[in-house]
C-alpha cells in the first residue's frame, strides 16, 4: 500500500503552500520594495519550477531534453519581451 500513496505529490502540493504562505507573508508584513520584491521573485520562480516538475511531468518522458529546451526558449523569449518593453516604453530608449 505504501507504494502507492503519491508521496512525491503531496510533498510538492505542501512545498506550493509554503511558498504562497512566504509571498503571503510579504504582503502582510512591512518589508521595503527591494526586499519584498526579491522574496517575491524567487517564489515564484521557485513555485513555477516545482509546477513544472511534480505536477506536469517535466522530466518524466523521453523527450525532456527537447521540454526543458521548450522551457528555456520560452524563458528567454519573456525576458526579451519584458525588457524590451522596459527598454522602450520606461526608459526612454529608441
């Protein structure tokens, strides 16, 4: 029976309450902006990646290399947009 309890679920849906409770805690108590947006970052990435790896199977098939690639690519592709449009429409540049 023990075999078939979804220990590596649970654990990750416990890891994704810590997380939320963390940038909740953000919230709810007076930290600066750099401090609160740093702690905010990182949980978020952190939750995106645990999403990623227990509850959609990132690593599990065959292909993952080409998965991980699509996941780096699609990364890659945010981040230009993002600060391309900080270049452009914050900045001042262009």
């Amino acid at each position: 029976m023990k075999e078939l309890f979804p220990r590596k679920h649970v654990m990750g849906f416990a890891g994704s309450l810590i997380l939320t409770i963390v940038a909740l805690l953000v919230y709810f108590y007076d930290v600066s902006f750099t401090v609160g947006l740093t702690i905010l970052l990182i949980t978020a990435f952190a939750q995106a990646a645990l999403q990623l790896v227990v509850f959609m199977h990132a690593g599990e098939s065959k292909d993952k290399g080409a998965i991980y690639t699509n996941i780096y690519y699609g990364l890659i592709i945010a981040l230009v947009t993002i600060f391309g449009s900080l270049l452009a429409l914050a900045w001042g540049y262009i």
